[in-house]
C-alpha cells in the first residue's frame, strides 16, 4: 500500500502516481523473488521538464523528509509501526492530521566540501527557538555548556522545524528564525521549497 499525504505545490496527482508506480513495481519485483520486504522503502525523485525521474531507494527513513511526515501523523508513531510491523497497515491506521511541515537543517560550513573537519562549537538558545514554535531537532551535537554545543562529526547538525496551515508562512518564519537565532560560524540551505529552471 502507497499512502499519499499530501502535494507540494509544483507536484501533480500524476507526478505522485509516477512516483508510487516506481515503488509498487519495485515491491512487485521483491515479491516474485520470493522475498518478503515489510518496513520503509524511501524513494528519491526529482522532478524535471521531462517528468519524474528516480535517484535512489533507501530500505529507511529518509532523513530529513521523514520528520515532516511524522510531524504530520495524527496516529502515534508508534501504533503506525506496529501497524507495519504486523502487516496490516491501512489508510484507517495511518491518520494524518492535515498540515503543512517546513524544515531546514543546520550545519557546518565544512558540510559537503569536506569528510573531515575539526569539531565546531556554536551557540543556540533552544528555549528562546522553541517560544518562537519552531522545534529543534538535534544530530550530531552534544551540550557543552548553557546554550553552547560542539559538533560530533562532520554531519547535520540539528533541524528547525514547524508545523501548520500555509507552507509558505511557515517557511517564512523558519527562515526568519533561522536568521535570528542561528550561530553565524553554522551554515544552511537557503532554497529549501524553492523551484529552479533548468
């Protein structure tokens, strides 16, 4: 079973068919080979001028589109996998609770230039973050002090996210957050739900 949630603005009920067309024959092809495949199978996709185009399977959450979805979920987490794990899964087990989920992840600005850098400390108030209702979702860090941080290895270091009605408010107020609130010696996207033209 293929559950879909929801579109991005750029993104068809076509684009999303083409997509779940990709999974189920990959589901199909598993199934004749006598193998019984029960978890998450993560499809990448782009979409182009020329339509949908596959990157890669994953047998797991994709990080971070898995945090917008289970930010989503009106069902526990934990009943949903439950419902996986016993085979049973269905639209009635799976509620979603309806709203939109921006997020930008937070890291160093050595992150995918270089696989190994020295540790980086940084500051962020979590509190003062989480008033603003935006959530902090840590990675790679650990607490060294008040409000102070280190990197653990040369990874994402921590997401800001939020929940609720209009995608682009949130996104808006996650930025703004983001530039309030963010460390400068840090780096991070700034086209997340951008398009581009090709």
């Amino acid at each position: 079973m293929v559950l879909v949630i929801g579109l991005l603005p750029f993104l068809t009920k076509e684009d999303i068919q083409e997509c779940s067309r990709l999974i189920e024959k990959t589901i199909h092809y598993l199934n004749e080979e006598a193998l019984e495949f029960t978890g998450i199978l993560y499809g990448g996709f782009f979409k182009t001028k020329t339509g949908i185009k596959f990157i890669e399977f994953n047998a797991r959450f994709g990080d971070p589109e898995a945090m917008n979805v289970i930010n989503s979920f009106e069902t526990p987490f934990a009943d949903v996998a439950t419902s996986v794990f016993e085979g049973n899964l269905s639209l009635e087990k799976c509620k979603f609770n309806g709203k939109n989920s921006f997020l930008v992840y937070v890291v160093s600005q050595e992150y995918a230039v270089k696989s190994s850098v020295p540790p980086v400390e940084f500051t962020l108030n979590k509190e003062r973050v989480e008033s603003k209702g935006v959530k902090v979702y840590f990675a790679n860090a650990k607490k060294i002090g008040e409000n102070r941080y280190c990197s653990v290895s040369n990874s994402r270091l921590f997401a800001l996210e939020k929940t609720g009605d209009n995608l682009e408010e949130l996104k808006n107020e996650v930025y703004q957050v983001v530039e309030e609130e963010v460390d400068p010696v840090l780096d991070y996207r700034r086209d997340i739900g951008m398009m581009y033209e090709h």
